[in-house]
C-alpha cells in the first residue's frame, strides 16, 4: 500500500543554460506541446527546459507570466489562457508571447536554422533510424496528446540515394476526440463523486499527478481484473491520498 502526501506544487522559474561550444553545431529541439512545452539539444534524452504552455496575465500588471513563471497554478488555474483549444492553435495572441523564445534564438544566440516539424513523425523517422530492424515496413502511426490522438498511415519505401524514405498519408489521417487529459478528468470526476465532502480539493492538478504516477495501460484488462479481486494483490496495489490540511 503506497501512502501519498499530496501538496500543490510550487513551480519555479527556469534555470539559465551555460551555452557550450561544442554545441554550436547541435539542433535546438522545441516541442510545442497543448500540455507542456520542452526544449533542448538534440544529442540528449532529457530536454533542459520544461513548462506548462499557458499564460497568467496579474491583475494590476502589464506583463504577462509564462509557464514555470506561474507559481501556483491551482489558484489562478480559472484564468489561464492555452494556445490551443482541441489541440489546435487558435490564440495566436497567446501563441507568440509563449514563442517569444524563437525571437531570442535568432537574435541573441544567432542561431542560423529554425524548422518546425510534426512530433509524431519525427519520432517515427527517429525511431526507424536507429531502433526497427525493418526501416522498410510501412506501419500506422498512432500519437497520443493531451487533448487528441492522431492516426496517420505511413508508407515507407527504398531509394538509392537516401537510406530511409517515407510519406505519411495526411489525407488518410484521423483525429480522435480523446487524450491524456479525458483519464485525469475521468479520475478527478470519480473522486468528487465518491468524497463530495473534499470535492473542492480535489483538483486538477491532483488528477493528473495520480494519473501520470499510478497508471498504466492494462496490457491485459480481463487478466488483471481477476488480479484485483485478491485482498493480497489489491492491498498491495492501492494508494492512499492525504489531502492538505486547511484550517475553516
């Protein structure tokens, strides 16, 4: 049995990267995400900068606070703005205060090169390059985000000058309304109904730390269904949440 203390998280302000050198050749990858925006060197696994992609205008302020800048974001969460709506970007105005960034990479680090790409297919294109045994196969590529889920068919074939060529079939595409989000707004639902008395507490930002720490896809759903019918298996999986404590 997991005993989970739960506090809001207090976000800070991202740290300044010493530029090196020898990365004066390495791409720069921004991942533009609904939930998150990320972005770092190329040749590393982890991206050094990490933030919700949302705006918080002050009241009395004529300046704007951008991801981490945001301190709590549960108080002001009723007034954040998003860029995206569905999963498409719709508040341009929103869209280039988070982009400033791309501004600074041209005119404070000089950066020669800018190219913005679909995620899902430069996965797949880096994923073919080094991991399928088969970069030939064509497959269905199946992204999963926030809000959606994109399917786009791909077609790969052989090309005497270029090892790996392939053409994603965007008419055949499909966008289905489902995401990451819909599992922590299911689960933040069923708190509130099984514990109306703590409906308020529970937020959700509270929904989506359970949802990215404790869950996972059933492989096998009938099987572990018949799991969790055992006290021994059901005890050893459940996780207890500790609300914070506020004086009334």
């Amino acid at each position: 049995m997991a005993f989970l203390f739960y506090e809001h998280l207090n976000r800070v302000p991202a740290k300044k990267i010493k530029f090196s050198g020898t990365f004066t050749t390495t791409p720069i990858i921004i991942d533009n995400g609904n939930y998150e925006c990320r972005a770092g060197y190329s040749h590393l696994e982890e991206p050094h900068i990490t933030f919700p992609n949302v705006v918080y205008r002050p009241r009395m302020s004529k300046g704007v606070l951008v991801g981490n800048d945001i301190q709590d974001l549960e108080s002001v969460r009723h007034s954040l703005k998003s860029p995206f709506m569905d999963n498409l970007v719709v508040n341009l105005d929103v869209q280039e205060q988070v982009m400033e960034l791309t501004e600074l990479l041209f005119e404070t680090y000089n950066v020669p090169k800018l190219m913005f790409y679909v995620d899902c297919l430069a996965s797949y294109y880096n994923f073919q390059r080094f991991e399928n045994p088969d970069p030939n196969a064509n497959c269905l590529l199946i992204s999963f985000g926030y809000q959606r889920t994109h399917i786009v068919p791909i077609i790969s074939f052989r090309n005497t000058d270029t090892p790996l060529v392939f053409k994603p079939l965007i008419r055949a595409a499909r966008r289905l309304h489902t995401g990451g989000a819909h599992a922590s707004w299911m689960i933040q639902r069923l708190l509130q109904l099984k514990y109306p008395s703590h409906s308020e507490r529970i937020t959700t930002g509270l929904a989506e730390r359970l949802a990215h720490s404790y869950c996972w896809l059933a492989s096998n759903y009938r099987q572990e269904m018949v799991e969790w019918k055992s006290d021994e298996f059901r005890r050893s999986h459940t996780v207890k949440v500790q609300l914070p404590f506020t004086k009334v």
